[in-house]
C-alpha cells in the first residue's frame, strides 16, 4: 500500500487551534486516537487517510502533507495528472 508523508507538527497544531483532541479528529477522520497520534509523531499514512484528516480538520490536504502528490487527485474529484 502507498503511504504519504504527513507534517504531524501540521496535524496536530491545527488540531489544538481548533480545540478538538486526538479522539475527537479521529472521529471525525473515521478512524482511531492511536492512528492521530502515530499521524502526529509524523508516520506516514494512506492516501485517504490523509484526505480524511484534513478534512475533519477542516483544511486543504497541502496544508498537512509533506509531499502531495498527483495519484491523490482522484481521491479530491480530480483527475491525475
């Protein structure tokens, strides 16, 4: 499986400005705290991953990705490339 490199001092400084904790982001990412803390200390993670915690905190995925890349459009609703 690919993996991407996330900036964890990213996720988690949104995070904290926006209030929520590990458990409340992974709620809405749809996955678990442990997975937001691993995230935070910077292991890389699956594409969609990456999509859904931006989403649940509510930014574009380049303001938490180390490195974007375009096999990730698809996963936005655009086309690679």
């Amino acid at each position: 499986m690919a993996t991407r490199k996330v900036n964890g001092a990213a996720v988690k400084a949104l995070r904290e400005a926006v209030g929520l904790t590990q458990a409340e982001l992974a709620a809405r990412a749809g996955t678990n705290h442990t997975t937001i803390s691993h995230t935070e200390s910077g292991r890389d993670v699956s594409p969609s991953l990456l999509v859904r915690i931006a989403a649940g905190l509510k930014v574009p995925v380049d303001a938490i990705s180390a490195e974007l890349k375009d096999d990730l459009s698809p996963l936005l609703g655009g086309q690679p490339g």
